[in-house]
C-alpha cells in the first residue's frame, strides 16, 4: 500500500512507469503490507536527486533511512523492510530455455502485426515508443549474451534504444528472430559448460548464473505481456496469445502496466 507516511525512516520506493521490475516490487511490498512512499521518478524530478546521497541514478530502489535495497533482488527489498523471506525455488535452466524460446518467438509475432502508424506511439505516461518496446526485448537476450562474451551488465544496458534504422517492423521482428537463434546456439554450445551456481556480473547485486538467466526470462516475458496488451490495446487481437502457463513458476508481476487497462494505449496516442 503507498502511503503519505514521512517519518525519517518510512520506507520510499523510486520506481517509473512500465518497468517490470519496478512494478514487482511494488506489487511485492503491498502483498506483504508494508507501507511506502513511491516516489515515480518520471513524474517528479525531485525524486532522483533524492537517490543522490547513495550514489544512485537507477530504479527500482527501495531505501528505509540511510539504508537501500535494489528492487531487483527481492530477498535484498526484504531484509531492508523486515519481511519473511524464505528459499525461493528457480525452474530449471531446460525449463528456462525453453520459455525464453518462447516468448522471443511470440515477441517476433506479435512485432509482426503491429501497423506500421503504430511503431512511434509513445507507452501510456513512459517515453518509450512501442518499437522501442519491442526492441527492448531482444536487447535483454543481447545483453545476456554479451555478459557471456565478458562484457558486464549495467543498468544502461537495458536503457539502449533502436536507432532509426532498427525500428521498422521487419526490422524489429528480425531481430527478435536473430536473438531466438543466437539464445538457442549459446544454449547448445557455451551453455552446455555453464557454471549456474557461479556469480554473474551484473549490477544489480549478487546473483547466480542461475538467477541472471531467470530474470531475462521473465524480464523479456513480462515485456511481451506488455506487446500483448499493446496490440489488444489498438484493436488487434494477438496471434497464439501466451497464455499462463508460458509464466507460470517465473517471478513475474500480477500486472501487465501501472494502468492495466489497454483502453490506456488509445488515450495515450
């Protein structure tokens, strides 16, 4: 539950709209009821500079006092505000694999039915078009497996956008395609020696091979829900919506947008 608590050690939540991530610690912290100022920093610029005093410019952030948690490890966001958090079973890496291969596939299919008038639409209150959308989600496999090719994952990893170029819908489809395959030649070939319980290079704090892999997948996956509600949003009906299953035993939101209604993609345009 968001709050109008100010008390020196209330806890804030520095979120944006339509970041996964973001959206599932909020979703998290409500489930557990625990109060919280949110603090959205699209909307107030003040909100940043209040993560200054940390060295911070990157969301989601939980902070609690002098003290803060990346979002993005929910067991981290649970010890900062004093929640039970026990062991958390992960699908396979098989199972991971295969919805990761799913969810590219639906991402390429979904890109292709997107009317070329829609691509520079902009995303219900985020600046985020939905060509960028779908790039987005190839880019989160690329980033993967430049991590594999020794190249650390930083926060603007996942803040790259298409160039002109990149943002057709051939284009963008084709890319989701190239990283469909390139993900399953990784699979088949590095992955196969793959060390999953060691420590992955990414930003956000200590994490697993394992628990990397199993955040691109619903990272991606979550994305494509969004595709998904994009498209129904304009009035075309998905082709082979994923359905739960495809999600099911992955870490992801409830909802697919801050605003889940897709009536919000219409009065956004």
């Amino acid at each position: 539950m968001e709050t109008a608590v100010t008390a020196p050690d209330a806890i804030r939540v520095y979120w944006m709209t339509g970041c996964s991530s973001c959206l599932r610690t909020k979703e998290f912290l409500q489930k557990n009821g625990v109060p919280f100022l949110s603090r959205n920093v699209l909307e107030d610029e003040t909100a940043f500079q209040e993560l200054e005093r940390f060295g911070l410019k990157q969301v989601p952030i939980v902070t609690r006092g002098d003290a803060w948690a990346n979002g993005q490890v929910l067991r981290d966001v649970a010890q900062l505000c004093g929640i039970a958090y026990g062991d958390v079973r992960m699908l396979p890496v098989a199972e991971m694999r295969a919805r990761l291969d799913v969810v590219l596939a639906g991402a390429a299919r979904f890109l292709a039915q997107m009317p070329d008038e829609a691509l520079a639409q902009m995303l219900p209150n985020r600046p985020r078009t939905f060509a960028q959308l779908g790039w987005h989600i190839a880019n989160i496999a690329d980033a993967f497996l430049e991590h594999e090719d020794g190249v650390p994952l930083t926060f603007d990893s996942y803040m790259r956008v298409p160039t002109p170029e990149q943002s057709g819908r051939e284009q963008l489809v084709a890319y989701n395609e190239t990283m469909r395959r390139r993900m399953s030649e990784w699979f088949d070939g590095p992955g196969q020696t793959c060390d999953w319980s060691r420590r992955a290079d990414v930003y956000y704090g200590e994490q697993t091979m394992h628990e990397f892999l199993e955040r691109t997948v619903w990272h991606a996956g979550q994305h494509v829900r969004q595709v998904m509600w994009v498209l129904e949003g304009i009035g075309v009906a998905p082709d082979r919506p994923l359905g739960p299953k495809v999600f099911e035993g992955l870490p992801m939101p409830e909802k697919v947008w801050d605003e889940a209604d897709p009536s919000t993609v219409r009065r956004a345009s």
